[in-house]
C-alpha cells in the first residue's frame, strides 16, 4: 500500500491541479453544497460559534490568572511571566469564506482557482461571536496572532478585510503569521516562535492542524479520529474549534486509496458511509 504522505501528496496535487472540477460538469463541487447551505443560513450554525467563542471568553480569565497555564504544546518551560497571548487561525475561524465556497458550486471549479481573488476582494463576513472575543482579548492587555496558511502573497488582502471589519489589528505590531512556500502548512514551528516570546492562553482554529503537527494529523480517518479523545483535556479548556463542515483535512483522510476520478471520490465517499 503507498504511504498515506504519498496518497496524501498525490491527492493534494490533483486538487491542486483541479483534476476533478470542470465548468461543463458541477457535481462534484455541487456534493458540498449542504454543507454551505448550513454555514450561510442556519441558526444553528451561527448559535454554535456564540456558544464556543462564549466559552472561550470565560476561559480567557481562568488562563490569564493561573500563570502556569499553557495551551500550546510547543510551550515547555519558563512561560509564567511572558506576556499572554491568544494564537487564532483566520479562515472559518475568524473570517466566514463561504462566499468563495459558493462561487466554486456554481462554478463548478474549486480551490485554488478563484481564491486569490477573492481574498483581494476583502470582503470576507467574520464568524459568528469571533468580535466580541477578540476585543475581550484585546481589552485584557492580551496579544492577539493570527495564525494562518493563507500565503504571504495574500498578505495585503488578509489585512485589508481584517480592518474592513473593525476586527482588531496593528500595522506596527506583528499579529499575522502567513505560510511562507506552498508546502510549508505545518504550523509547529510558528506557534513555537509565538510561545518564545509569549504565555499562550488559547487556541483556536477549525482544523486539528491548527492544534497539533501536520505529522499527527495527516493520517486516515479512522485513525485520525482517535486525536479526538487523546486531547480530550484540552477541548473546551484550553483548544476552542470552531466547526468547519465544508471543507478540511478530514476529507482527505476519508481516502485511503486516493481517488482517481471525481466518480471514484464519490464511490469512496458512499463506501466510507456508516449504515
Ligand atoms: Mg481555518
């Protein structure tokens, strides 16, 4: 069998190179349009994200005030009196791109086609509860990094819609942390340059990724849903996840055997269904 990194690569390549989207034929991309549905209309959906970043709010106070607090595993010794600081990823954590997740739908072609403008559009909604949050953070003194995949080139775009929002954000200070190359997603080494110089209160993403290695979490799904409960003590104390029923690594880890054709995707899909 090839190695799950090899399937991996290889699947990431052929999305990459949109092999399964077409103008002519929107039924693969149009197999993701519930779970946009859900994202842009529900009540549900919204009442979630309140919930969590309410959640998150509360844990903000117990972290600032119990210095041998960490939430990032990168953070070993010597924290107590760094200055505290939040790590939150952007996209479908802080900034709502189910726009850009709609236009692929009735497109018929997916990421990454498009995606470069949209980001320069800058007009990306914010998830629902992320403002209150981060002013609460911002209020108690505490730093904010964005932490995010988007590429550097995307750099003046992503600011752009963060101020178009009136989310917090500073020129002058350095709270946006983009991925350098292509192939650099691991966010291991930023969050450990951030604890460096800071306390890490919380975490917050919508992605395992946004927590842990792309090492650990880039593996088959039966496997990978194990991660769940091994950080169990850390869900809902010290890691908030915003949920992402649209697009992510799960998907990718649903095949084992990468798909060579939108049909085969769609049979494996079906086969991976639980009844
Ligand atoms: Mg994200």
């Amino acid at each position: 069998m090839k190695s799950l990194k090899h399937i991996f690569l290889i699947v990431f390549i052929i999305y990459s190179n949109n092999f399964f989207s077409s103008e002519e034929d929107k039924s693969f991309q149009e197999q993701s349009m519930l779970s946009v549905l859900f994202v842009q209309t529900s009540a549900e959906f919204a009442a979630n994200n309140i919930q969590t970043y309410a959640n998150a709010s509360k844990a903000l106070d117990i972290a600032l005030n119990d210095k041998s607090w960490s939430a990032a595993l990168e953070q070993i010794d010597d924290f107590q009196d760094k200055q505290p600081a939040i790590i939150i990823d952007v996209d479908e954590t802080v900034l709502d791109n189910s726009n850009f997740q709609s236009r692929t739908i009735l497109s018929g072609l997916s990421y990454p086609n498009g995606w470069k403008e949209w980001v320069n559009e800058a007009k990306a909604g914010e998830v629902a509860g992320v403002r209150d949050f981060l002013y609460l953070a911002e209020e108690k003194g505490v730093a904010i990094y964005y932490l995010t995949n988007r590429l550097e080139s995307l750099r003046e775009g992503t600011i752009k819609n963060l101020i178009n929002l009136g989310l917090p954000f500073d020129k002058n200070k350095n709270m946006l942390l983009m991925r350098k190359e292509e192939n650099s997603r691991d966010k291991t080494e930023r969050r450990k340059h951030i604890a460096n110089k800071n306390r890490i209160l919380l975490v917050i993403g919508d992605q395992l990724t946004d927590f842990i290695s792309t090492d650990e979490a880039y593996i088959y799904h039966k496997e990978r849903k194990k991660l769940a409960e091994k950080y169990s003590e850390m869900w809902g104390t010290k890691w908030f996840l915003i949920t992402n029923p649209t697009y992510g690594r799960w998907e990718l880890s649903i095949y084992e055997d990468f798909p060579e054709s939108e049909e085969e995707a769609i049979e494996i899909r079906k086969d991976t269904l639980v009844p």
